[in-house]
C-alpha cells in the first residue's frame, strides 16, 4: 500500500447481512463527506461500494448470514482505499462474460464489476478472488 498519512481507518467484520452492509457504507460516505469529498465523487463510491459488498454477501458468502464480511478502509482528503474479503471460494475475473460484448448485452452478469472499473482508480482481486481492493484518488477541483 502506498504510503499515506490516512484520517479515518476502520477494520469491521460482520455478518453476511444487507443491512450491516448499509450501515458501514453510510459511514464510510459520513467520512468521505466530512473530509470535503464532492457529491459525485461520493455517489461514484457508494455505487462501487454497494455492488462490491452485495457480491460477496450473494456470491461470495452465498446470501449465509454465519459466513463473514472482512472490511479494511482507510480514507484521507485525497485518497480512499478499501478491502473487502468474504469467506466464499472466490472467482476468477477471465471466467465473467464481458458484458460490452454483442452476445452478452442481455446477460447481467459482469455489470456492476465493469462499474467498479469504471468508477475506482483501482479495483484488484487477490489470487483466489475473494479479496477485492479498490482505490479512489481524489480529482483536484479546476480553479
């Protein structure tokens, strides 16, 4: 990890629950807020956020409220960086259809990792692919 002198860290685990998911997004984005992150770069995050913990409630931990949800976050005024592990056996990234492409339009599948992508200046899995880190930098706001 980058060296960096990080505001606000949590570590958390908890329950394979939707809600409990809900409430440490709600205070990841309070934190992100109080350190003057913009609207947009805190709508970008929440998306990424709700779609990285559903993935490895539903998939990972397969919706079992006795399996966990591991979170690493830490967050400065120009910098975020998450890590979210289940206890589920993983997934390997080749093995999702790319969903740009013609055959897959209709297919949701790969969506919301796409969306990760997209949104996150970095998104990296670790080898057995229930571990997913992503990082967002800050954009400097034109004068």
């Amino acid at each position: 990890m980058q060296q960096a002198k990080w505001e606000w860290t949590i570590e958390r685990r908890f329950c394979s629950k939707a809600e409990s998911a809900a409430q440490m997004i709600q205070e990841i984005l309070e934190q992100m807020e109080s350190l003057g992150w913009s609207q947009k770069e805190q709508l970008d995050t929440h998306l990424c956020l709700e779609e990285a913990f559903m993935n490895a409630i539903k998939h990972g931990n397969r919706n079992d409220s006795d399996r966990c949800v591991d979170t690493k976050c830490w967050i400065n005024s120009q910098q975020f960086r998450i890590e979210i592990q289940d206890e589920g056996p993983g997934f390997k990234l080749e093995d999702v259809p790319d969903c740009t492409r013609p055959e897959n339009l209709a297919n949701c599948s790969g969506r919301g990792l796409m969306m990760m992508r997209h949104f996150m200046d970095v998104v990296e899995y670790n080898q057995s692919g229930n571990l997913v880190t992503m990082e967002k930098r800050r954009v400097p706001v034109p004068r």
